[in-house]
C-alpha cells in the first residue's frame, strides 16, 4: 500500500522521510530515534502492510512533531502507538484521533 496523507486540521499527518525536500531524521532523533534506515524501514512496512505511519507535522514548516504507528494483526484487529515530541503533546492525542478514524473506516481494522 501506498502511504495516506491525512488532514488532521491544525495537524498534517504524512509518511516519514529523508530526502533532498525534507529530512525527518533530525526530528526522530530528538524522540530517541536514532537508527540511519529508520525512515527506509518505515517506508518498506507501508509497502508490505506489516505497519502504518505517520508523521504528525506543523502544516506550515512541514516539521515532525510526533509519530504515530499501526500494527495490523492476523485477527483484523490493530495495535496504535505513538509518541510525541517534548511540548507537542496535542499533536499526538489530535493526530491520533484522525488515524483511528482512519483505521477502522478505511481499513475496516478494529483498534485494541
């Protein structure tokens, strides 16, 4: 599956990336992530379907502020988790909200 933007109002929920526009590593890292292929790694699981993610951003500057995971499991059920910048706490609780909407209508996945 391709990744899904998602409007989230003040909030704009995107995939993660590292490329020549924008660089989210810098921002993952001061959430405690540091591995180089994180971003890659993410990527791959959209396209495998084993997780789903989004970076949670400031609209204007594009900036992550927190990232929210899911993950699917064999009984059409799913797993949501996240984590937010220090300060960016709102972001998450909105982020998230948009995301399990997403989860069970568009996926049709209950969340645990």
């Amino acid at each position: 599956m391709e990744p899904v933007e998602i409007n989230a109002g003040t909030w704009y929920l995107r995939a993660l990336r590292a490329d020549d526009r924008i660089d989210d590593r810098p921002a993952l890292a001061d959430g405690g992530i540091t591995d180089p292929d994180y971003v890659a790694h993410r990527s791959e699981q959209w396209a495998d379907e084993t997780h789903f993610s989004w970076a949670v951003c400031e609209p204007t500057t594009a900036e992550l502020v927190a990232e929210i995971v899911v993950t699917p499991t064999a009984d059409d059920t799913a797993e949501l988790t996240g984590w937010a910048r220090r300060g960016y706490e709102s972001a998450l609780e909105t982020g998230t909200t948009a995301v399990r909407r997403f989860v069970e209508g568009g996926l049709g996945l209950s969340l645990r």
